[in-house]
C-alpha cells in the first residue's frame, strides 16, 4: 500500500512540479557538481603546466580551427557577500586597470606567439569581476589589442557582463560602437532586506534605466541573472521581483541556485543561516518562479536558463547546438576556448587548462615571461565520453544512443552496465524515460538534472561523493 502511494505521489510529481514529495526532494537534495566541465576541476593537477599548455597551443595553430575567447577582468568596487566568483576588490582607479592590461596583453602576445597565426573567434566574451571596472579608454585599449591579433567575427555572440549601478549611458555606447551584442547583468534580487544582506543595493529604477539604454543602443540580447536561495528570501518577494523582471522583458534570464559554499568564499560565513529559504521552501520559490517565467512566453532552456523564442539561445537548444562550458551556457560556435587573466579556464586539444587565480601570482608569472598555468587536466577516452554524456543530459535534457554508438562505437548498455543501477533508480523516481533509442530527462528530472549526470561521473563514484559542492536544490 505504501509502496503504491509513493509511486502515486511521484506519478503527479511528473505532472505537476509542486507536488514533489518529501522522500524525493530528500533524496536528491545532496551536493554535486554543477558540470560547467568534466571531469570536474577537483580532479585537475599541476600536471598541466605552462609546457602543456605551449605545446596545446602551438598544435592548435597548426589547423583551421576557430574558437571561443573569454577575457577575465577580476577587479570589483565592492564586495558582493553572496559571489564566490574570482574577483579582487578595489576602488576605481586607472592606474590599477593600466597595470592589469599592461599583463593582460603580455599573456595575449604569449597566447599568439604560440599560435603563429591569425585566428577566428568566433564568440568573445568579457567576464569577471567586473569587466565595465575598466574605463572608455581601457576598454577600447583592449578590445584594440584583441582585434589587432584575433579576426573576431563581429556576426557571432561578443558579449560582456556589466554591473548596473557603476556602468554609464556613454560606457555602453563606447561597447555597442565596438561590437558588443549582448549585455548580461547581475539583478540577483530587488528586495530591499535581501540586497542589504548581501551588500549589493541596486534599486529597480536603477536596473530598469540601464536596461533602456540598452534597448535604445540596440543590443541585441539582455540577460539579467537572477539568484534564489538568497538569505531573507520568501516565494512573495521574490515572485515580486520576477514580475518586475518579466515586465521590463529582457531577452534571457538566468534562474541560478545560490551556491552556498562558505569554505571556498569566505564573505558567505556572515550569512545568516535561519534566514535561508529552507530546501523545500527554495525549490517552492524556484518552481514558482519557472511558472512565471513560462507564462510569460519564455522558454526553459537547459538546467536553469529562460530566453524568448526569439532569442539565439532558445534556437540553439531547439536545434541541438547549446553548449555549456565555464562562460555557462553557449551558443557553440565553437567547440574549443581560450581564456586570458586570472582564473581564466582554456580548452585545447582536449585539454583543460587554468591561470593561476591570484592577481600577484599572475604578474609574477608574465614578468617571467611564462604562460601563467596552475592547473589542468588531459582528458583520456572515458572522460570525453562521460564529458559527452553529461553535456547532452545538461544541454539537451537527453542522450540518443544511435549517435553515442557513431562517435565512440560502443553500445551506451554495454559501455555503462555499473551505471544500471543509477539509470533504473532515475526511471523508478520518475527523473527520466528510457528506450532503445534514447534517454530522456523528464519535467521533474529537469529538476534534478546534476543528480541524473552524478550518476556518469566516474570521479564522483571512485571519491565515493566525498568532494564539497553546493547542494543541487
């Protein structure tokens, strides 16, 4: 009788979202990866070095290949006490943003000297930090000094990620006169107790005013980050600021679990734990929030991203070609990265590669003259076929076993028989449906979608989970 009643619950769970039960919200509300890579970055080592590196990059040179740029500007005016982002607090001041250029394009020259070529970037893309830190000059200098070694295609995705309350009307027109199509910035939250928890006070007149200077400069995509689990959250307020986000409509809203991690960002340790939205009461606000968000005519795109259907974003994950990688998640106009500045993560020749994350360290590394590299990892064949694997779950919400067979020739049953289990299990709590030809992840799976994929990870297994990661509810 029990048993036929949890099956009952977990039937309607699959039909209606807020009607998950207890015993599976408990089940799978555990801590995993977020797979922006795999293997994951726990799993990388110094075996990956600067010579890894040079020799990745000249092997790259050597073909037609295009790729992905990501350019890391690490400096913010003020802490934010939720982001455990690689960032370095300071105040405005160009001297500061000189000498970080004047390293950055050290590492640049570096990067091509070993590339011996001009190539195509086919999507740029400035993050941090605060990449609008820089001034009208600086971030002219730079996007200068890139096109001068880079042929960027101006056609594809060349975005950046601005702070609302420090970027001014003429610092976007000095990006949109550039190339810049798409804007993305951090709204989090509009309510007044929550941003003075989290030190990032930006009122929504704020918000709303650089979000029509962008429409007015024709930018062709908005993103706007929003965060729940935030502490002092409730599904009233933050269903507040949804209706204010919907309503101004910028063309993509990200809907991130915030990552409670207090060892890795120690700002997160003056939170107030009893203040959290509890694990049930977060994934209320975030359900709620995704009804809202899709009766508003936007579409669920992958784990956590919403775009019109108007929006590239949306196009891509209709037709196959969302990606997802450490910028989130990407059109894929290419399939490997470079990333410049601290922290900064480079894909090459299936190889991860990672600058070292400290702003000292990494002036220290290029007045060596030395590619700054702290960490990477070379993947073997069972890593690019899991990482296959976990990038359809999380892009595509499914895995088809005709094209698994044609690109690594094994049967997807025989290759994961210790997986059995966990596919069975996921089948049993409704997560995903099974056939010959396909998995698929269900409505309720979509959900759960970083417990479906920890099920693949072989490093999760062999640590028997014993890795700190945010929780994935």
């Amino acid at each position: 009788m029990i048993r036929s009643r949890l099956f009952f619950i977990k039937f309607l769970a699959r039909k209606n979202l807020n009607l998950i039960d207890k015993n599976t919200l408990q089940k799978y509300d555990v801590a995993g990866p977020r797979y922006t890579s795999y293997p994951t970055v726990p799993q990388w080592s110094g075996e990956v070095n600067s010579d890894v590196y040079a020799s990745r990059l000249t092997s790259f040179g050597r073909n037609d290949k295009t790729f992905s740029l990501y350019v890391h500007i690490p400096f913010c005016e003020q802490l934010c006490y939720f982001c455990a982002c690689n960032k370095v607090i300071h105040a405005k001041d160009e001297k500061t943003g000189d000498e970080f250029l004047d390293n950055l394009f050290k590492e640049i020259d570096m990067v091509v000297a070993l590339l011996q070529r001009h190539k195509i970037v086919r999507q740029l893309h400035w993050g941090g930090g605060t990449p609008t830190y820089l001034s009208e000059a600086q971030i002219q200098r730079l996007f200068s000094k890139i096109q001068s070694v880079f042929d960027i295609d101006l056609q594809e995705e060349v975005a950046i990620e601005i702070d609302p309350r420090t970027v001014t009307q003429n610092k976007l027109q000095v990006l949109r006169k550039l190339g810049f199509n798409r804007i993305s910035m951090g709204v989090q939250d509009f309510e007044k107790q929550v941003q003075d928890d989290i030190n990032r006070i930006q009122p929504y007149e704020q918000v709303a005013q650089v979000y029509q200077w962008c429409r007015e400069l024709k930018f062709e995509s908005v993103n706007f980050d929003l965060i729940y689990g935030l502490p002092y959250q409730t599904k009233d307020t933050f269903k507040k600021t949804v209706d204010l986000v919907v309503g101004l409509r910028p063309d993509r809203i990200a809907l991130y679990s915030f990552a409670y991690v207090p060892w890795l960002s120690k700002p997160q340790n003056k939170f107030n734990l009893d203040a959290m939205p509890k694990h049930d009461e977060k994934l209320d606000i975030f359900i709620q929030s995704r009804e809202n968000l899709l009766g508003h005519g936007y579409q669920a795109i992958a784990m956590d991203h919403f775009a019109l259907t108007s929006d590239a974003m949306a196009k891509a994950f209709n037709e196959g070609t969302l990606h997802r990688n450490f910028m989130g998640y990407t059109l894929k106009p290419a399939d490997e990265y470079i990333g410049v500045g601290p922290s900064a993560i480079s894909f090459l020749e299936k190889t991860y590669i990672q600058n070292t994350k400290v702003l000292p360290e990494y002036y220290k590394w290029i007045s060596r003259g030395c590619l700054p590299v702290e960490r990477g990892k070379q993947l073997n064949q069972d890593d690019q076929i899991r990482q296959w694997v976990i990038n359809s779950l999380m892009c595509g919400f499914k895995v088809d076993k005709q094209l698994f067979f044609d690109r690594f020739g094994y049967e997807f049953e025989d290759y994961f028989t210790q997986e059995a289990q966990h596919i069975h299990d996921c089948i049993e709590d409704g997560l995903i449906n099974e056939n010959p030809r396909q998995i698929q992840v269900t409505d309720l799976g979509k959900i759960f979608i970083r417990n479906v994929c920890m099920g693949f990870d072989r490093y999760l297994k062999a640590n028997d989970g014993h890795q700190r990661f945010s929780r994935t509810v």
